[in-house]
C-alpha cells in the first residue's frame, strides 16, 4: 500500500478509484495489531472503523463529504466518543460509557 503524507492525495485516490477506503482502515488497524505489545490504543473498534469507511467513501464520490473525509485517526482514551468507553486509563472511569458526541 502506497503511505500517504497528506489528506489531499487520499480524496483525490478514492475519488480516481485508486484507493478504497476499507483498504486503508484495514492497513492501519493490521499495524496497530502487529505493535499490540506497545499498548498504544485501549480500545480499536475495527469492524466500526471498516464500516464507516464504505460510508465516507460514498460521500467523498458523492462530493458531499466534509473536508477531513477520509483521514484515519486515533482518538486519546480522555476523548469522549458517544457510546464508546472513556477511561482516561483510570479505574476511576472504568466501565463509563460516554453521553457525549
């Protein structure tokens, strides 16, 4: 897969055909599954991730998707996620699930 260094190039991929998005989300989430030992993410919801990816693919073909389409990010465990847990990596917070967008 090709590494790309700007959102620009990646929109500008989907929209040409070159790149799906699924594609990309799945390459992200194999190497957060081959650095597992590091423990830098919590929680990874990839089958949510691979899901939205169709979805915002759509959008960015449609030219009705917003200007970040198509970036792949990691939210901090102190982000709340609506529906998802928020544990700031305390057991203070454990088992909260966030209220909020």
């Amino acid at each position: 897969m090709e590494i790309y260094n700007n959102l620009l190039s990646i929109q500008k991929d989907v929209l040409s055909g070159k790149l799906r998005l699924k594609e990309l989300v799945s390459f992200y989430i194999n190497i957060i599954e081959k650095n597992k030992h590091l423990n830098a993410f919590i929680n990874v919801y990839s089958e949510e991730a691979l899901s939205l990816a169709d979805n915002i693919e759509s959008k960015i073909k449609s030219k009705s998707a917003g200007k970040l389409a198509g970036i792949v990010i990691g939210l901090n465990a102190n982000i709340c996620y609506k529906n998802h847990p928020v544990s700031a990596s305390s057991k203070v917070l454990s088992g909260f699930i966030s209220t909020y967008s």
